[in-house]
C-alpha cells in the first residue's frame, strides 16, 4: 500500500490544471522524447537527489510497473482523469515503454491517450467523436476531443492550426500548442498546403509515416529539418495524402465534390510481449475515399446528408466520406456505406469531426481544414 500511495502521490500531485492540460500533454511527451534519445532521465539526471530518486523507480520490475500503470488506468478511462496515465510514462524512461506497451491503441480501446495517439488510426466500430473551433480574427483552428455528447463541455484539446498565406498558396500549420505555430517547433507535428487554385491540397507528416519514406525536398522541408531537435529522431515533411475537389468555375450551388488519397497509418502491434521492444512503424495501406453524394430533398428544396443528430446547421462546407468499393481494400473501407468521416456545421464557428479506422486524428483534422479553404470549388 505504501508502494502504491508513493505512486499515486507523484501521479496526483503534479500542479496541471485541465485547462492547461494539452500543452502540458504535449510538452511532457516531447521532453520525454528527448531525454529518452540523450539517455536522461533513466537514473542518470543530473540533480543528485533527482538522480538517487529516479534510480528508484527505474530499478523496479516491469511486471509490477505494468500491474501500476492498468491500475490507474482503470481508474482514468475519460478526460480529464486520463492525465494520470500519462503522468505515469513521465516519471522515467523505464516507466514510459511499460506504459506505452500497457496502454492500447484508439484502434482497440477508441480512446486518445498520447499525442502519437493522434497519428493512429481510430477504431472500426464507432467513430471518435471531436469538435472544431474557429478563430476568424487570427485564423486559427482547434480541434478538441469531446467528452460529451452536448457542445458545453470544454473538451480535451488535441491539435491546433493555423492558417498562413504566401501569395497565392495557403499553408495550414498543425501542431500541438497553441503558441508554438511554426515548422520549426519541437511541437509540429504536419501542415496542409494548398494549390494555386484552393482545389488541391496536400498533406505533409513531421515524421515519416514507415521506415524508409523520403521527406519532401521542398525548402521549407530543409529548413525545418535543421531545427530538429535531436539528429536520431528523424524530421521533416513527408507527404501522406492529397485531397482534390472538384473545379467549379461557374460557382454553382450544390455538394462539392471531394476525393482524397493517403497513406493510412497501421495500429501498432497487440501482440508484441515484450513492452520495452518497438519497432518502426510499417508502411500503411494507401486508401482512396470520396465524398458521400447527397440526396436532392423535394419537400425542403436542398441537398441533406443524415449526420444522426451531429451536424445542426446547413453549410456547403458539410461532407462525409466513404471508402470506394475495390476489393484490393482492407476490410471494411471498400464499404460505400460507412461513413468514415463526417464534419459539419452546430454553429457560427463551431463544428463537429466524427472519424474511425483506417484514418487518424491528424489526418481527419487535416482533410477538415481543407473545407476552410475559398477555392473554385
């Protein structure tokens, strides 16, 4: 009991407030990241008594680690109680490969607990449900997780953009704090870039999406690549997916007409037993979508799509995606049905984004901020 009171007094007593919790998040993953890759904070700090201390914990058993670390996490299964978990992957570098081997992808659980979470693929059963807000005055996007089925809760915040123009093309920023918006951070973590004519967008990841993917040769791909925080963790811009819609010249009314191809990410491996073991991710399967047609309404006069309740507010910007029936597919996304991302309108500048397997965080956040753009389209 003692044991596990120590645990949880270093767990609970960390002075994060929920508000501020996603920089935090993001924050503590990064620095951990790095210290992991300089060898830190594994009982080599610096500090003395820091030293001593995290020798400790670091010298306990994995098996008693992992024992820790469900317990809590059963204790956490929503945001904000959640943070404790990832409280637990920062007490050492031991403590974060048992947890991160402990704790199971969206893929299997639908719940984000990590900020790699945000580049894993959602579940298969039943879409994570998140909201987006929007800032006119500085052009700025927030995505945050819901955490209930009303709009009032202040939600869990995972990426943020921002919207940059050069000239004629249109750069969107992602990262995970708010006040670190530009490719230089340590807390990019991809951007969107537009065409010359708003109708075609590509999607860039900060890391490459499978071992041995070559990052865009573009400038601005070298320039961040000098910043990169450490030279074992590879950085740059690798492109994983281009959206396309349809050219509308005569700005007609009517649904736009979207298609979108990525490279999907994979979940990592359930059956790995070994927790301190990882491996590079694998090259995903590349998977074609398009936008679900709507049906013309008589009796209203308008296109409509059923969102079941989601989408409140009727918009062009409205759309859902489907996967496009080829049998080379993996299961379940040659499914014309499925929706596997809907985003819409619930008011002036609030919207909803709704995503499942085989697409993650990142890339539904990222296929939504293409709806923002003022194209021909």
């Amino acid at each position: 009991m003692s044991l596990r009171r120590a645990i949880m007094s270093r767990v609970s007593s960390s002075p994060i407030s929920f508000l501020g919790e996603s920089r935090s998040w993001a924050r503590r993953e990064r620095s951990d990241a790095e210290e992991i890759e300089g060898g830190g904070r594994d009982g080599v700090l610096a500090a003395g008594g820091e030293e001593e201390e995290a020798g400790r914990w670091a010298r306990m058993l994995p098996e008693l680690i992992a024992e820790i670390v469900r317990r809590v996490e059963a204790g956490g299964e929503r945001w904000p109680q959640r943070k404790d978990v990832v409280f637990c992957a920062c007490v050492c570098r031991r403590w974060r490969e048992v947890t991160r081997g402990v704790v199971r992808p969206p893929l299997e659980t639908g719940m984000i607990t990590f900020p790699s979470s945000l580049k894993e693929p959602g579940p298969a059963d039943a879409p994570i449900q998140c909201y987006i807000k929007r800032n006119k005055k500085n052009s700025t996007f927030y995505l945050y997780l819901g955490l209930s089925q009303t709009f009032t809760d202040k939600g869990k915040l995972l990426l943020v953009a921002r919207r940059f123009r050069h000239g004629a093309l249109t750069e969107y920023i992602i990262s995970l704090d708010a006040d670190e918006l530009s490719q230089g951070s340590n807390a990019y973590v991809g951007k969107l870039r537009s065409g010359f004519l708003g109708t075609n967008f590509t999607i860039y990841d900060s890391q490459p999406p499978y071992g041995g993917a070559k990052a865009s040769s573009s400038r601005a791909s070298r320039r961040f690549a000098s910043k990169q925080i450490s030279p074992q963790v590879p950085a740059g811009n690798f492109e994983i997916g281009q959206i396309s819609y349809k050219f509308n010249i005569l700005k007609s009314r009517g649904p736009r007409r979207m298609h979108c191809t990525l490279q999907c990410p994979t979940a990592p491996d359930s059956t790995e037993e070994n927790p301190l073991k990882s491996k590079a991710p694998s090259a995903g399967a590349s998977v074609v979508l398009r936008n679900k047609a709507p049906r013309w309404h008589e009796h209203l006069q308008c296109w409509c799509l059923n969102f079941h309740g989601r989408v409140t507010v009727a918009s062009v910007k409205n759309f859902q995606l489907v996967g496009t029936a080829d049998a080379n597919h993996p299961s379940g996304i040659g499914d014309e049905e499925t929706v596997l991302l809907q985003f819409g309108k619930v008011g002036d500048d609030m919207f909803t984004m709704d995503y499942r397997q085989p697409l993650s965080a990142f890339q539904a956040f990222a296929i939504c901020l293409t709806s923002f753009g003022n194209g021909l389209c």
